[in-house]
C-alpha cells in the first residue's frame, strides 16, 4: 500500500499509535507519573498498575476511537502491524496473549498465534469484548485456519513460586517456542518480554490493535474458562464455572466460608489473609 493510498482515518490510526507509543517512552523517563503513584495509599502492586494505567492514557483513547470503525475499517486497522512487517520484509508475525493473571484461582494460560495475512472475522476483537458464544466459536475456527497455534497453560505451583508476571513470561517464551513455523516477529500484549526467543514489539492493549493479538487473547481465554468450569467439579462451592477465580464478592465470600483450596494461589493477599486467620484447607 503506497502512501497515496492511505486514506485520512489509516493516518489517525497510525498517528495514535506513534503517539502511545512516544507517551510510553515519556512517562518512564520523568518522575511525574511515579511522584503521583507514590501518593496513592496502595501496595506495590497497585502502584505498578495504577502508573501503567496512567502513563497508558493515550492508548485508552486511541482505543475508544477505533471502536467507532465500520467493519472494514476495523479489518484495515487491526492488521496495521503485521502489513507494516511483511512490507519491511518479514515473513510471519505471531500475535501473543494471556488470560487469567488477576484472578485470585486457577493457572494462567498463555497463547500465541499466526494468522494467514489478511485472515478476518467480523466478530475477532478482545476476547472480553466478544460474547462467550461467539468466543467458542472464535475457538475453534482460528485453530482451524491458523498457519500456527500454541497454548501453554501455567500451573498454579508455578505462579505461588516465582510469581504471576515471571509466570506469565515462562509461558509467553513457551508458547512462542512451540510454533511451528517459527515466527520471525512477535506482536506481545504489553510490555517487553525479557529474553524473548524471537524478535519482538509490544502494544499495550494490542488485543484492540492486532488481529494476530486479538485472536491469541481468543484461544487463551476460551482455554481458561473451560479449564476453570471444570474445576469447579473438582472444586464445588466456590462458583469457578461463573467467576473463574476472579475476586468477585461471590468468591471472596466462599473464601471466607470455605478457605482456600489446592488451586488458590497462596502469593496473592486475599489468599494469604484466609491462610493467616487458619481457615480449613480443601485438599
């Protein structure tokens, strides 16, 4: 695509994009955004999400923007990234997504992967914009049609021990080893993945910027709720089926009642507090 035939909206993706990305670079380099953080009364933790929030504002926006696109205005946009690489050269751009690394129960699931070029469902977006049916089937027709898929899920002993963003890593390295063909770029959702098997760039929000991320968040999500509905057998009382280890009132209540379980991760504060007050333990 020539420059002549950019139409004035492709120009407004692009531009915001650069724009984020600019701000991103701006915000970790001064000490406006840490200097406001550190006046919350919240953990470490909170701190961290609270300043990527912020310094992620314009992304937010550009985010809100786009979702006024007809459909084809969406498909034109969603696949900026990956024409932008195959123009440079490349070959094939793996998209990179997780699901489950706020909830208070259950592993998180890590998927990549590479779409045909051009590859488009209407419905294809965030999976949490998507509604369940049109996620399972999401599901399966990219694993279907896809020049690749992976999916890694990381146990909960695995989060307990090095933590929720080291476990995410491991699985995001995993998933990205497995594909075959080897992608030779990886759109992560995100911020940099410390040694990444491939060349990588990341997007905040690139769920709503890559159809390549957007259908990895897909696979990982589906992957997750089905794991987490089949542990509520396994796991009955605590509503895994509905909130899947999320911290929703229903949980945090059956927490309090019931304790944890085998599947609770005990690095996370609700949990510890359950823990520390020696509630009964179901094995």
């Amino acid at each position: 695509m020539g420059i002549e035939q950019i139409s004035l909206w492709q120009w407004n993706f692009l531009v915001m994009s650069w724009v984020c990305g600019k701000w991103a670079v701006y915000t970790a380099n001064t000490r406006k955004i840490p200097h406001l953080v550190n006046c919350l009364s919240v953990g470490d933790t909170d701190r961290q999400e609270a300043a990527h929030r912020i310094a992620n504002f314009p992304c937010t926006m550009a985010k809100r923007r786009c979702a006024g696109m007809n459909d084809e205005q969406r498909r034109v946009g969603l696949w900026t990234f990956e024409h932008e690489h195959y123009a440079a050269g490349g070959q094939r751009a793996a998209g990179v997504d997780e699901a489950g690394r706020g909830p208070l129960a259950g592993p998180v699931v890590v998927a990549a992967v590479i779409l045909p070029p051009d590859y488009w469902r209407p419905a294809l977006n965030d999976s949490k914009q998507v509604a369940p049916d049109a996620r399972e089937r999401l599901y399966d027709e990219i694993q279907a049609d896809a020049l690749a898929w992976s999916i890694r899920v990381v146990p909960v002993v695995t989060i307990d021990e090095i933590n929720i963003l080291r476990a995410t890593y491991l699985g995001m390295r995993a998933v990205l080893r497995a594909l075959s063909p080897v992608p030779d770029l990886a759109l992560i959702d995100g911020w940099a993945l410390p040694d990444c098997p491939v060349p990588q760039r990341n997007l905040i929000d690139g769920d709503t910027l890559s159809a390549s991320i957007a259908a990895a968040s897909i696979l990982a999500k589906v992957h997750r709720d089905r794991l987490m509905a089949e542990l509520d057998a396994v796991h009955p009382g605590y509503g895994f089926a509905r909130h899947k280890g999320y911290a929703t009132p229903e949980h945090l209540a059956a927490l309090h009642r019931l304790g944890p379980c085998a599947i609770h991760r005990r690095s996370f504060a609700p949990v510890q507090a359950c823990l520390q007050a020696e509630l009964p333990f179901d094995v």
